[in-house]
C-alpha cells in the first residue's frame, strides 16, 4: 500500500508545488511514486514533471492528472497496490478535491509563510480539517514554514502566534527564502539536484522528516 | 470452522474511498460559494410515495455505490433521481 501524501492550503503562491515536486524527486529515490497533479488548468507540477521527462527521464517517478474528486480517488485507488508514494498537489481553495485529499492521505502538508495572509487562510482550512476528522479522526496534517526568514523579527512573531493560535503541528524542517527553488522547478529538477547545498539541505530534511512521520504510523 | 488465531483488525483503513468521496461531496457547497451563487437544495424525491413509481431493491457494488452517491451529489439530484435518469437513457422512456 502506498504511504499518500497531501500538500494543501486555500491559498495560492504558497509553495505547494514546489514541495510535492520535490517530495516527489527526492522519495522516488526509495521506489516507484506518482505525482499527481489537482490544481488544473495551471498544472504547475504537471509542467515541471513534462519538462523533467527530458531532462532526467528513466526515473522511478511518474505523473497523473485528477480533474475532480471522483477522478482523484480512483486513481489514487488504482495506483495505491503498485506504487510506494503518492503525492497529491491539490489546487488552492477548499473544493471537494482538496476534502478527498485530505481523507485520502496519510499526511497532509500546509505550506505556510510568515505572512498575515497566509496565516488566515489556514485558519479556514482548520475549520475543513475537523469536519474531516468526523470521517478519519486519525487526520494529520502539519504546517511547513516555506520562504522562512529566520533572521527577521517578523517572522519570528508570525511563526509563534501560530504555534500558540493555531491547533496545528509543523515540521521541523523549514524552507528558506531562496531562488535555487524556483532555478531547479524551471528545470524540471529537484533542489537536490541542483547546485546549492544550503536549499538541498533543507528539502532533504524535509523529506527525511516525511518519512520518519510515515515509518511512526506503520 | 476452525477459529482464525489472527488477532481481529480494529484499525481503518489507510486508503478509504469512500469517506474520501463522502466527505468531498459533503464539501461540495464550500467550494461553490466562492466560485458561483450556491445552488439551491432540491426538493427529495417523492418517488416511494408516488403513483405509477414502485419501490425496487438493487445490489450495487461496494465500489461502484460512492461514486454514484458522489455523483449525484455533484448534480444536485438525489440516488434516485441518478439511477431513474441513466436507467432511462439506456432503456428509453416508454
């Protein structure tokens, strides 16, 4: 069976594909896993996976799209026996699609970044979360701090509020404020293959991080 | 029949489709409120009270009944309502 993994948050320009593309690269490393793409017609990952095809093809690593939530878990449902992660970028906004990700996945990330936006917008998504522990109350969902400026004080202050106001985990693991994201997305590459050691570091223990959550709950 | 000395399975499921349907078609009216008017409920269907209709047991699949749910759901129609529709199509009204 397949560890799934959700990325999910109401709001856009978050960083969501950038992390289920990364994810997908690094943790097709350890065997066959599916990207799939839910945030049409912008299909961001979608782009990335096409443009990786070329560049670094013969990788255990594939693509599907889901146009809607009935699409999503059938074929989440027919790749769950075959492969051994699935991740789903689901689109930015509460829709049924992002409900059955929810449902659907073992883990669900929430990019998040120090901003007062950002941070309202999850707290809608909080509201989504506990309906769907009605459904599976063992829901686990967890923020990431993307774009993460550790040096500043606002995102410091940002960061504590939410551990103290919003009900929710967050990874160890942060992602800094840096352009190798976007290089290596543009390319069809993950930042582990890309040449900068501080944002490689920061992914792979984004997805060492993943999976010692995932190796927890078998 | 000789017991099974297994012990018995108390957890869910890690993969389950239908919560996952069920509680996206839940969902469904959240995701229209901020992209079009909501859709106003339609009436259930009178069709176990009403004349000329009778009441019909059908098996239907594990798999396929929350897809059909979630799709009736998706068009506002009740089970009913889905099946009388498709049913027709395929036979023809009279």
């Amino acid at each position: 069976m397949a560890d799934i993994i959700g990325v999910i948050q109401v709001k856009g320009g978050v960083g969501r594909s950038t992390i289920a593309t990364n994810l997908a690269a690094i943790l097709s490393a350890a065997g066959p896993t599916t990207l799939i793409d839910c945030d049409l017609p912008q299909g961001t990952s979608a782009s990335w996976f096409a443009t990786r095809d070329s560049a670094a093809s013969g990788r255990d690593l594939d693509l599907v799209l889901a146009r809607d939530h009935v699409e999503l878990v059938e074929k989440a449902g027919e790749l769950n026996g075959s492969r051994r992660y699935i991740i789903i970028d689901a689109p930015p906004r509460i829709a049924a699609i992002t409900r059955a990700t929810i449902i659907l996945s073992r883990l669900s990330l929430i990019p998040l970044g120090a901003s007062a936006a950002e941070i309202w917008s999850t707290s809608d998504l909080l509201r989504t979360l506990d309906d769907a522990r009605r459904y599976k109350p063992d829901v686990d969902a967890r923020i990431v701090w993307n774009r993460f400026r550790a040096h500043t004080r606002e995102a410091r202050e940002l960061s504590e509020a939410v551990r103290r106001e919003l009900s929710l985990r967050e990874l160890d693991a942060r992602l800094g404020f840096r352009v190798a994201y976007s290089e290596a997305l543009a390319r069809g590459l993950s930042v582990t293959e890309w040449p900068d050691d501080t944002a490689r570091e920061e992914m792979t223990a984004l997805a060492d991080e993943v999976v010692e959550i995932l190796g927890g709950k078998s | 029949m000789a017991k099974s000395k297994t012990n018995p399975k108390v957890l869910k499921p890690v993969f389950d489709a239908e919560a996952a349907l069920r509680f996206a078609s839940e969902g469904e009216p959240v995701a229209d409120q901020a992209l079009s008017p909501p859709r106003k409920a339609r009436p259930r269907s009178p069709a176990r009270s009403r004349a000329g209709y009778t009441e019909i047991t059908v098996l239907i699949s594990d798999e396929l009944l929350p897809r059909a749910r979630a799709e009736a759901a998706r068009k506002g129609r009740t089970l009913d309502e889905l099946i009388e529709k498709l049913l027709s199509k395929h036979v023809g009204k009279h």
